[in-house]
DNA sequence: GCATTATATTCCTTGACGAGAATATACCTC
DNA sequence: GAGGTATATTCTCGTCAAGGAATATAATGC
C-alpha cells in the first residue's frame, strides 16, 4: 500500500500511469509521449514494476510495460474504509435510518 | 493528487492517517498511540495539513487534527477511472452493452 | 558475426526528506 | 505574571531518490 503510495508520488511515474491505462506500451513509446528520456523512464518503469504496478511482456526488442490491476483494486479496498467519512450522503442516510423510520421502509443500503 | 499520494508514501503519515479514521485526536495522543516523538508527529501532520489531508481545530491548548474527506474522496474519483482495469465484470457488461443491447433498456450505468 | 534497434544499468551530482535534540511559542491555571 | 502543559519550529546530519550522460545488454536482420 505505501509502496504503491510511493510510486505514484513521483509526477512523471504518476503520468506513466496515466498513460498506460490506454493499454500496454514500449518504452520508447512512452518516452517520446511524455517528453522523458529512455533512461528515466527505463528507471521509473522498473519503480513501478517493482511496487506491482506494471509488468513486462518481451515483444521482439521491445518491451512492452501494462498496467497491473492488484495494487489498484488493493488501493480501492483500502479506500473504501474511508467511505463514511468522505460520503456525506451515508451519514445523513444513516442518522434517519436510525433516528427515525426504523420500520417503516428499509429501503436496502446494507451498511457493509 | 500527487501531493495525497507524496503526503500518504510515508509509514509514520500513513500510520497517523490510519488512527485519524477512528475520529479527531491531539497532537500528544497521537505521538503516544504510534510510539513517536512529539516534534515528529508536529511534522508530519504539518505535512498532512499542507496536503489538505487533515484539519486542526484548537481545544484550549491542545490541537485536534482531523481527517478531511476532500483528498480521499479525490483519490477515489481518480481511481474509478481505473475501475475497469480491475474489475473485470465492468468489461464484460460494457460489452454486452455496447454490443448487443444498445436501444434495448438504457438501465443508466453511465460510463464516465 | 556485424550493424541496428530497443532497453537496461552505472556513475555522478544535487536536492529533498526524515530523525533527533534543543528551543520557541501558545494557552491555561492560580 | 509565574509555572505548567501542549504544540510548533529550527538546526544539523545522514540517507535516499531523481536527473543527466555515458555505457552495457538484448534481440533482430542481413
């Protein structure tokens, strides 16, 4: 989770991201779209491999880096704890289901 | 959404994000929950604060830091853009949509 | 095998960040 | 206003990460 945090807190990894959610790309490719040169990127590129966010596929010389989907899903899992607080509808909805109409219509939000 | 994501890379800041989910807390609390010094924890919640992470709101001497929903409810926006990735029944249901049943029922799941 | 293309790695320098210790500031009580 | 409590800031130091330049490695085609 902080090492997915650390990786996306680099601006041109979080671009990299950005990018590759269009579908895999070569390096050199994601070199000339953001304006970075083939080190840096070969050097970020393997930032986020190593935190799972991305993953390799040799095609011919090139190699072609795609988006990994378990650190997001992890990332929305763990957001999803924070759903009460930054959700201001569930709060209210919670206090008048509570407060008052118990009862009378339990229109289906399950809590969890 | 950088800056939530640089504010959130460090263990000490995210162990403190942790503890705030459970509702306000001082400065000293804080420090002797995490096992920290209290010039450390000032630090890190300047941080937080600059990140829009967290709050204060004076109570005599103390200072109660509290978590703000905007930074998280950001993050999660950004990371339903992704929810395809990761969710592989969206996939097969946009097609079917798109595919099969466009003017069929327009059952409202609206793409962006 | 050699040249070419595509990518990875190394070395170096610089800037930012975190921890610790000491000190400063703010607020309350009496 | 003196002393105590709660928090913030400053300073220094060590570490780590990012960028640039140069070089190394891998795969392809002839």
């Amino acid at each position: 989770m902080i090492e997915t945090f650390a990786a996306l807190s680099d601006p041109h990894r979080f671009r990299i991201v950005e990018l590759l959610r269009s579908g895999p790309r070569a390096v050199n490719d994601i070199g000339e779209r953001l304006r970075l040169h083939q080190p840096q990127v070969s050097k970020h590129l393997r930032v986020l491999k190593e935190a799972g966010l991305v993953d390799v596929q040799p095609r011919a010389q090139q190699r072609l880096y795609e988006l990994r989907a378990q650190p997001l899903r992890e990332l929305h899992e763990w957001l999803e704890r924070y759903h009460q607080l930054w959700d201001a509808r569930f709060e209210a909805m919670d206090e008048l289901l509570e407060e008052l109409q118990q009862e009378e219509k339990p229109h289906g939000r399950s809590k969890k």
